[in-house]
C-alpha cells in the first residue's frame, strides 16, 4: 500500500516527523524497527528531555509525556495514543533493510518483518534512525566523527537507581555543577575523579552526573562510557553494551559508599540498548557549523528556532569535555547563543524524495554536539514533516519547499 509519507525511525526526531506529516493532512507511515516506540528515550533511558527550542511539536509531545521527565516504562504507549490521534499509521518490528529508488530518487523502503521482507512505497521518505540507514543504503555522502582523527563522542548508558533516602537524594547535572555541590566539605568533581585514578570508579568517568527520577526515592545515573568505537559497527556496540553495563554496577558501589542516604540503593532499570551520541552526519544542501550556534545565527529558511544547548562535546579520547573552558580537570561545554537550523540541513545534495532528520543531519562535529539532543530532535522532526507533507500537498519536489511559509507552524504559539 503507497502512503504520501514514510518515516523510518520512532525516536524524538521520528515521532516528531509523523506527528506534523499526519497532521498536515499526509497519509503517514512510521517504521520501528523494535518493539517500542520513543528511540533512546525508552532503549537506552535517556531523560531529562533536554534542550532549549521554540516548536510547536515539541511542546505537543512534552505534553503527551507529562514534561521534560517522562516515563520510560509507559512512554513508547503515550506516543502511540499520541500518533494514532493524529492519524498515523505505525508498524513496529520493521527494520528497513534498503531504500527501493528509482534512479536518484528514492520512491519507498524494504523493511524485514517478522513474516519477511516487504515494500513500502511513499511519495517522501524521512529517515530519522539516527544512523541515517536509508541515507546511507542510498548512497548520500556523509562524515563521521571529529575531523583530525574521525573519533565520535563515546557511548554510554544510563540507568536508574532507587532506595535513596528522599531527603538526601543528590543531584549533578554537569561538570559545571560538580564543581559547586559539595559532599563533606569537598567537591563532586574532586570526588569522582581521585575514586577514578584509585580504581574505584571506570577510568575514563569524569563525573557522575545523577538527575531526578519520578519518584523521590529515584534517580537517573549519567556516568558509564566507553571511547573509540564506532557506533554503526556491530561489534563495536556490542563490546560496548557489555562494557557499560559492568560499569553501572561499579558505579552503584560508588554511589553507596560514597553518598549519604544511598547505602540501601539498587539498580531499578537497565537499558536495553548503549546510548549513541554521534555516527554518521549526512551531507546537505547547508551545514550547521559551530559558529552558527555560538553567535545565534539566524537563517533566511530557518525551520527550528531559537535552539539552545551548550557545545557538549564528551570527550572522543577521554573523559570530561573536549572543548570550552579547559581551566577544569574535566572542562565545560560552550555556551550558544539561541540559533536557528536552516531546512538544507536535511535536505540531500543529489538524492531526491528523502529528508534525514535528527542527530544525522549535515553538521559539524562540533555543531551536531548541540542539536543532537531530544528536544532539538523534535522540533527538527517536525520540521521535516512539515515540508513533506506540504511538498507532496503540492506536487513539488521537497528541496523545492518555500519554508517560509511553514515558520508561523512550526513555533510554538504564544
């Protein structure tokens, strides 16, 4: 069955991408190649939402989940009522196998179900996998990792703890914050690092950064991390998943001996996929550059507005930060300035009828550092939704999308 809009991929960009192709009046398809929809949010456990961005699809999805803090064990069902509101059909265990093209055009996908393989036709094809699958099997070009080496940012996972006594439950949100939290009279960031040169903590874990849960007992742990694999190589993320998940438990031991009212704390979930901060970002029509973001550039065919997230880059060959203030044993990310994102930057030089939205859009390195992140995610999904389903409305091609005349949807109204 041909719909107007395909999109592969049901993470933050993903869902946002559906959400505004359905409701611009596209016959929209999403394909998950898992179980679950919600991407890294439900996978890997990654939250708080994080991010700064005025859209219109993220604020409708943050409300769908309850805020920046959703749950993980019920969100891939609140996206789903979410997205079949809207009129999106969805089909999960459909993992894509090939872009179907027709010369430079890609015209559809194959996807591997459990029954086998099928093709599904569609008139635009949004690939949001994160790893640009479809723009990759389709032949876009594309860079990965920083420039001098080609190392990405490492893996890690994240997990939850709970049994902390409520009122002694400790929060660390960055390196900036480990330097000013205090734990018997001497930094969080001192702390963690002297347990790491003893041994007691992963060597390359800077700072364990600890957020809350959803329950005043719980937490969510930020800390596990393995360097210099490659995010798109099947054993690199399994020697990646072992890894992290062993430096978890190293790290609730930590945590227990090191922090008051965590003596009694437990794993409460583990993942079920590593985290992947960086793989493959795909050459556009423009590119986001550090610079962009630093300064707050403004672009005339803007799409995602005044996004704001500092250069977090977690260091490819260490721990800590690999740029920003280096005053700091483990550094501090740039601050940006509130930026937009041009629509070329999901938009292919050569290839016709397929956008790639989310952390595989064309960026720097540097840049994909602050627009990878979940909230920046939705809003560039629903970008790419947007200008699908008007291309598509109007017989156009989708490099051909006169954005300008999608701003006033894509904000957040007043």
């Amino acid at each position: 069955m041909k719909h107007d809009i395909l999109v592969v991929g049901s993470g933050p960009a993903g869902v946002g991408a559906a959400l505004a192709a359905a409701e611009n009046g596209a016959k929209t398809l999403l394909l998950e190649r898992t179980g679950r929809l919600g991407g890294t949010a439900v996978q890997s456990l990654v939250g708080p939402f994080m991010g700064g961005v005025n859209s219109r699809y993220k604020e409708k999805i943050l409300t769908a989940l309850g805020g920046h803090t959703g749950d993980f064990r019920k969100m891939d069902l609140q996206l789903y009522d979410l997205l079949s509101a809207s009129g999106v059909e969805i089909q999960l265990h459909a993992g894509v196998h090939q872009p179907i093209q027709k010369g430079k055009r890609v015209v559809g996908v194959t996807a591997d179900l459990p029954d086998g393989p099928a093709d599904f036709s569609a008139d635009a094809v949004i690939d949001a996998t994160g790893d640009g699958t479809v723009a990759f099997r389709a032949g876009v070009p594309f860079e990965i990792g920083r420039d001098e080496d080609g190392l990405t940012q490492p893996m890690s996972i994240m997990f939850t703890i709970d049994h902390i006594a409520p009122e002694s439950r400790f929060l660390c949100h960055s390196e900036e914050m480990a330097r000013e939290v205090s734990i018997g009279g001497r930094s969080w960031e001192e702390l963690t690092l002297e347990a790491g040169n003893r041994g007691e903590l992963p060597s390359l874990v800077g700072v364990v950064r600890l957020y809350a849960g959803l329950y005043p007992d719980e937490s969510i742990v930020n800390a596990a991390q393995i360097n210099f694999l490659n995010g798109t190589s099947a054993s690199d993320l399994t020697r990646a998943e072992i890894e992290c998940r062993r430096q978890a438990w190293q790290i609730l031991e930590f945590l227990r001996r090191t922090l008051p009212g965590y003596e009694n704390a437990r794993i409460s979930s583990m993942p079920a996929a590593v985290g992947v901060r960086e793989t493959r970002r795909f050459e556009g029509c423009a590119r986001l550059e550090k610079a962009d973001c630093l300064s707050g550039r403004v672009f005339d065919d803007a799409v995602v507005f005044d996004a704001v997230f500092g250069i977090d880059i977690h260091n490819p060959s260490g721990g800590g930060q690999a740029a920003g203030r280096r005053d700091f044993a483990t550094g501090s990310a740039e601050r940006v300035q509130p930026y937009t994102i041009p629509y070329g930057v999901m938009v292919p030089r050569e290839i016709d009828g397929l956008l790639f939205t989310g952390r595989c859009i064309s960026a720097s390195h540097e840049a994909l550092a602050s627009c990878r992140v979940m909230c920046i995610a939705m809003a560039l999904g629903g970008a790419a939704g947007s200008a699908a389903a008007y291309a598509v409305r109007q017989g156009i091609p989708l490099r051909r999308v006169p954005v300008h005349r999608l701003a006033e949807q894509l904000r957040a109204r007043s």
